[in-house]
C-alpha cells in the first residue's frame, strides 16, 4: 500500500506555494473534501500526532493532490441509469471511505500509480452491473493485483475504470486519458502511467470533455513528462535483465528464437508487412484487457486486421530502424512458472517457455480465463511446445506499450497463434 510521506518546507519556501495549495484545498466540493477530510482524521489516530485535514493536503506531493483531485471530479459528475434509463444516482454515491492515494510512485508499475484505493458501500457491485454507463470487462489477471473484478465506464476516452478485490469491499479506481482500442494503446501511452496522469500533455482538456469543473492548479509545478519516461527508458535499456537458461524444458528454443528474430526483421526493418503476416498461424487468438469488442470472440478475418493494423502502426512510429535494439526493449515475465530461455536477442525481446494451461490462458480458449478463481497453475506444467516473446517498443516519448506473442508449432513450422498488449 502507498505510504503518504509529509513535506517539511521551510517558512519562505512555504510562503511562496502556501496560498495557492490553501486554495486548491478550498477548491473542493462538499463530498470530496468529506471523503479526504475523513480519511486523514483516521490516519490522525493511527499516526498519534495533531495535523489537520489541511495541513495534510498542502504538504502531499503534487502528483496525489491531482490524482485525488481529477478521480473524484470523475465520481461527482459521472451519473449512472438502469437499462430504463432511470437515475441511479452518481458514481460518488458508491464510495464509502478513502483508504489511500496514488500519485507517480518510483518503482512502481502503472497499475499501482495515479489511482484512488477506497472501500465501496454495500450493493456499489450491484449498481455499476446494472448501470449503463459501465461494463464487466475481462478480469485483471495480471496487472493491478489484487483487484481483479473489472468494471470500465463506456464511451470514448476518458473513462473510469474500477477495480475490486475479491471481498467486493475494497477497489481502486482510476481514470484512462488515452484511447484503450488496439493497437493505439501500444503508442499513445495508455499503457503506461502516463494514461492516469491528468497532468501529462493532453490529458487535462481530455478530461475537460467528460466532466467539467477541474482547475489546472499544477501547471505551473509540473514539467513534461516525455522528459521523465526518456530517463527511464534509459535506466531500463541500461540495467541487466536476468536469463536462466532452460534448454533441457525448452528444446526447439533456438528454432523459435530465430524464426521470432526472422518475423521482427521482416516487419520492423524490412517493412515488409506481407511478408510479416506469413508469420500467423490461420487461427489467430486475441485476448486482452483492452477494450476492443463487446463481443467476447472476434471474428478471425476481425483479428487478423486488428494484427494488421498494429504492424501498419508500428512501422508508422517507429520509422526504418538500422536494427531491432533501436525499437524493441526485452521484458522479464512476470509469472515465475513462465521460463526464460537464453538466446542472441535476449535484450531486444524475451523469449520464454509456457505450460500447455498457461496457453490455453493466453488465447482466452478456456472458460475460466474470465474466472477470478482461475489458477492455470494447478494444471500439469509440460513446457517445450509453446513459446512466448514479449518486448516493448522504444518510443521518443517513453510511452511504448509492452507486446506478447505466443509462438506454437503447426505442420513442423513455428507460428505466432496470439498476441495480447499488456500495461507496463
């Protein structure tokens, strides 16, 4: 859980920021300042000392100021309607305490960052099921851990998006600036943190179009962002990224590796896109967390132009690189069952083995995979005949998404059979 650190600022230092951050606290509407004002007076008593309400906002980083600021504006002017279209109030009527905020936390992924964590009162799941402004999107799996139940806001960027623990008391909630469709979300920053920053280029008029009444009050202490992701990305680029080799449960990975290197250069450096779709095996899987259809199973010429279009994309943004290290950065699995594979472009993509249950997870080919209860460790682990690469395209803004794509075998000749974008 974040841990709120206090500021001490120094009597000119304070003088100088002091009206304008009183101001921003008195900028609050009635239930905001409520939910805020409740939630430091119980940190008070766990903390054994005196600080107002006040005091405490003032002397928070900017970057939670904004959050809990932008999030809450979104919960005030969010109504909500049964299918009948009669009120069922608004979205601020389901929170019923705040228990931590989010800002730009070091070290921590974009689903852990520009966030609010709350508890939902009772029936909250019931109203946003019957809601339609909201839908059930595919579980979090993966990422924002432990709030798997998933509901996002319908309609064009920016949306809400809730997510619950399995007790249906706890959730976060965040807002994504950026469009979810893919394959914008791999280039326009939706899946890094940036997406959930009201403060980063563009998001605050975006926000403006959905819920009125938000004050820009960081503009003037707040620098540019893409600054920011290029140390990053370059503190990324710099570190070593540890590969175990598991040749013995990985047999034909040199194959994959040099049949994956041979697909990359076909697409990325010899713009080939043709060429690149020859790499696909004829019955494509899609499965993501991005809102794509409503339709839980696309049709397959449907994938195959949404694989299409993210080659198209890629190549628009990334230009003709003189080789894959100037446009594809390795990512380490998350999964510790996910084994990776040593090989000559390790730095460039991941190349890792997978169990015959985490592939079935991968292309959303089992019932369970929308499952919070689903465990597709609990199955039998034969690695060796399935395959996953998964990289993240390096962009000037720092703002790349992160790509899998699970290699199977079929008629003796490795073949991507998936892909799925994931947040950083």
């Amino acid at each position: 859980m974040v841990v709120i650190g206090l500021v001490s600022l120094g009597g000119s230092a304070y003088n100088l920021v002091g009206q304008q951050r009183a101001t921003q606290y008195g900028q609050m509407k009635e239930r905001p300042r409520q939910l805020f004002d409740n939630w430091s007076n119980a940190k008070v008593m766990g903390e054994g000392r005196t600080i107002t309400p006040r005091e405490r906002f003032e002397t928070m980083p900017i970057s939670r100021r904004s959050t809990f600021a932008a999030v809450t504006n979104a919960l005030l002017y969010t109504r909500m309607t049964d299918a009948k279209g009669r009120p069922l109030g608004v979205v601020m009527d389901l929170i019923d305490s705040l228990e931590e905020i989010a800002g730009q936390e070091p070290g921590e992924g974009s689903s852990e960052q520009f966030r609010l964590y709350i508890r939902l009162k009772p029936g909250a799941i019931d109203k946003l099921e019957a809601s339609r402004e909201f839908h059930r999107g595919k579980d979090n799996t993966i990422f924002h851990k432990g709030y798997p139940i998933n509901y996002r806001q319908n309609g064009s960027s920016p949306t809400m998006q809730f997510s619950i623990a399995l007790d249906k008391i706890r959730a976060d909630i965040d807002v994504d600036y950026r469009s979810s469709g893919f394959p914008k979300a791999l280039f326009n920053g939706h899946l890094s943190a940036s997406n959930s920053d009201v403060r980063a280029s563009g998001n605050y008029p975006t926000h403006l179009r959905r819920w009125p009444g938000l004050i820009d009050w960081w503009e003037t202490e707040f620098p540019d962002l893409v600054a920011e992701f290029a140390k990053i990305r370059s503190r990324v680029r710099q570190a070593e990224i540890p590969v175990q080799a598991f040749l013995d449960n990985a047999p034909e990975a040199t194959v994959v590796g040099t049949t994956a290197d041979l697909f990359f250069k076909t697409w990325l450096m010899d713009r080939d896109v043709p060429g690149a779709l020859a790499f696909l095996s004829k019955d494509l899987a899609f499965c993501s967390n991005m809102k794509e259809s409503k339709e839980k199973r696309l049709l397959e010429s449907r994938k195959k132009l949404l694989f299409l279009d993210m080659l198209k994309a890629a190549n628009k943004e990334l230009k003709k690189p003189k080789s894959l290290e100037e446009v594809l950065l390795a990512v380490p699995p998350i999964d510790p069952f996910i084994k990776q594979v040593d090989h000559f472009q390790k730095h460039t993509y991941t190349l890792a083995t997978i169990t015959d249950g985490d592939r079935d997870h991968f292309v959303c080919s089992s019932a369970n995979s929308e499952s919070t209860n689903d465990t597709p460790h609990d199955r039998p682990r034969v690695y060796g005949q399935n395959y996953v690469t998964k990289f993240r395209f390096i962009l000037d803004s720092g703002k790349g998404g992160i790509l899998r794509l699970l290699w199977v075998k079929e008629a003796a000749i490795w073949k991507i059979k998936a892909f799925d974008a994931v947040a950083a």
